[in-house]
C-alpha cells in the first residue's frame, strides 16, 4: 500500500511544485518508489519542473477516460529509475478529475509505488479539494508571510474536514509544514515572521524549512529538481526534511543568517 | 541617543506587526470556520421574523454557539435599542402578512 502525500498551500507561488518534484525525487533517492502527480489541470508545470516535458504523450484525463493505460502515461525519471512522473492534462475543463475516477487511478498506482505524492493547485477549488482528497500525509508549504500563513490555516481546516480520513472518521491526515523561501538575514532584522512564530501560528508539526536559494531558480531552469544539487542550501534542506519524514532526526540547518566569507563576496554563489 | 535616532530612525519591527494580526484574524477565523453551518441561516431567518416587528440592521443580531461545561449555549443577542417600530407598515406588524423580508 502505498502512502500519498499531498503537496498543497491555498496560496499560489509559494513553492509546492518545486516542493513536490524535490520531495519525491528526494524519497526516490532513499530508495522508495515513488510517483508525482500533476493535479493542476489545465495549468501542466510539474512535468517542466521535473524536465520531462517533451516526453508527455498522455496524460491524466487520457487514463481517466480509458484512451491510455495507466503505465503508457507514467514516465520514468531518467536520473533515477525509482522515480516517475504522471502529468496532467492541459485541457480547459477544470472540473474534469471526477472523484472515483482518481480514487480508481490511486487503486491503481498503490500497488506499483511507495509513495504517491500529489501536487496540488492552488486554490480551494475543486482541483485542490480533490488532490488532498485521498491523501495520507499532507506537506503544508507556507512562506514566511501574512497571506500564505493565513491560507495555509484554511488549508489545514479544510484537510481536517473535508479529507476522505476526515470523512470516515479515520486517523486524520498527519499535517507537516514546510516553510520555504526563508530568508534568515531579513528574520534577524525583523522584517520576517520567524519559524518559531510561523509553527506557533499554524500550530502543526514542522517538518523542515527551506532557505531562500538562487539555486531554485537555476534548477527549474534547467527542469532538475532541486535534491539533485548537491550544492544548493535547499537542496540540503529538503533531503533533510525527507529524512525527517522517514522518521531520522535531523538538527535545522540554514536558519541563521550564513556568515559570507571573503571567497564567497568576491564570486557570489548562493 | 535622541541624536542617534535622529540619524538612524527606528523603524517598528514588521515581523511582530505581522504575527499580532495573523493572531487576531486567525482567532476569529477558526471560530466560524469551526461553526455549524445552519447559523448563518438561522441568524437570516431571525433578522426576518425580528425585522417584521421593529427595523434592524443585519448587524444587530449576534449569534453565538458556545461552551459552559458540558452544555453547548447557543446564545441570541438582539440588540432592539433605538430600533424604529414597524408598526403598520406593508410587511411589517399590523399590516399584510410578509412574504420576503429584505435586509437592508
């Protein structure tokens, strides 16, 4: 049985694309199957993020509708053979993931893979509602900033009401928030909330947080996802909060201001 | 130090701003997130029932579900004072039945 995670944060451009291509590349890289599915429909990004964007043929609604099979539309990483991608459709119908529908492709997938992490649209619209429908565990991905965090607190209701688990009065779905974009040096000058203020606020579990990084930018870029740079501080962070996920203990990094050495003024690399 | 402030103004810490309204909105918000769904109808259909007796505002009746122990408390505020009578008006007590009631 395979365990789904949902990537999702109400707010839009806080990171859960970039978030759940590094999280399940991150889980593929310690040896667990995993598959990343694109809910955004109409809106296909994961599938650049994740640089497989010339290799779509079909796509979620095609196996919906029964034009493909499931494994003609899963495609396979070609950095690790443990990883797939399923991508979503680009059509205009925004309504078009019925919920059986994704219950049966979910059916499907738990039998092939470890973990099934979901990234969710933005929003609480249906797309939304659906992609943290069925999930297990949910990545709560908040920037530290008034409208995020607020759109995440309506995202952690919503999972804590409207989830299938939610539904059937099972053990809730297990919340884990990830704060991004964190910029330590501006939280000393008081000019950003401090994750200690961010977990108070929210009051769930903190799975990890990830510092702002040039290096995010360089990756989508390039369409790799961000665990495969070894250089990147968020990189780092992110292998770190898989870690912590698979239940290893691992000290914050990156969340106090980085002293720049001589050596890093002169050549600039974040 | 005056001179120093002067120079360097202060500015408020923004971050603490941020955190003390992200608190409040919050608080209020996971009230009526967490409130059952029938009370805004309920609040709607009393302001119509109240309104054909005197003239009030929507923001006059306040609706609370609450806790005292063990028993739930569905408190009713109706606040009437200064109210107009709506004696004899079309709708109102005294004259025809009212079919719709309009807020406003």
């Amino acid at each position: 049985m395979a365990k789904v995670i949902v990537v999702t944060s109400g707010k839009g451009g806080v990171g859960k694309t970039t978030t759940a291509a590094a999280f399940a590349a991150g889980l593929a890289l310690r040896g667990h199957k995993t598959v990343v599915i694109d809910f955004d429909v109409g809106l296909r990004n994961l599938d650049l993020v994740m640089g497989c964007e010339r290799r779509v043929v079909f796509d979620f609604i095609n196996v919906i509708n029964g034009d493909a099979k499931l494994n003609q539309a899963l495609i396979k990483d070609k950095r690790n053979d443990l990883l797939y991608i399923f991508p979503t459709s680009q059509t205009r119908d925004k309504d078009a993931l019925k919920r059986e529908a994704v219950e049966r492709v979910l059916d499907e997938l738990t039998e092939q893979f470890d973990y099934i992490v979901c990234d969710s649209p933005a929003g609480i619209e249906h797309g939304a509602i659906t992609a943290l429908y069925f999930a297990d565990s949910a990545l709560i991905v908040t920037n530290p900033e008034v409208s995020s965090v607020r759109d995440s607190d309506r995202i952690i209701g919503i999972l804590a009401s409207k989830s299938r688990r939610a539904e059937r009065n099972m053990e809730p779905v297990s919340l884990n928030l990830l704060l991004t974009r964190y910029a330590p040096d501006r939280v000393t000058r008081g000019e950003m909330l401090t994750v200690e203020d961010v977990r108070e606020i929210l009051s769930i579990p903190l799975l990890g947080v990830i510092p702002e990084s040039e290096s995010v930018l360089r990756a989508s870029n390039t369409g790799t996802p961000i665990v495969f740079d070894e250089e990147s501080p968020a990189g780092r962070a992110y292998l770190d909060a898989v870690a912590r996920f698979l239940g290893e203990q691992r000290e914050l990094r990156f969340v106090k201001p980085e002293r720049k050495s001589f050596f890093r003024v002169l050549f600039g690399r974040a | 130090m005056r001179l120093f402030n002067l120079i360097f103004p202060q500015r408020r810490n923004s971050a603490a701003v941020a955190k003390e309204r992200l608190q409040i909105i919050l608080s209020h918000e996971r009230a009526s997130r967490d409130a059952p769904d029938f009370l805004p109808i309920l609040q709607r259909e009393l302001l119509a029932v109240v309104g054909r007796f005197v003239e009030i505002r929507d923001d006059m009746i306040r609706i609370n579900l609450g806790k005292q122990g063990d028993t739930s408390l569905l408190e009713i505020n109706v606040e009437i004072d200064g109210a107009k009578l709506n004696f004899g008006r079309p709708g109102g007590f005294g004259g025809r039945r009212a079919t719709s009631f309009e807020p406003g």
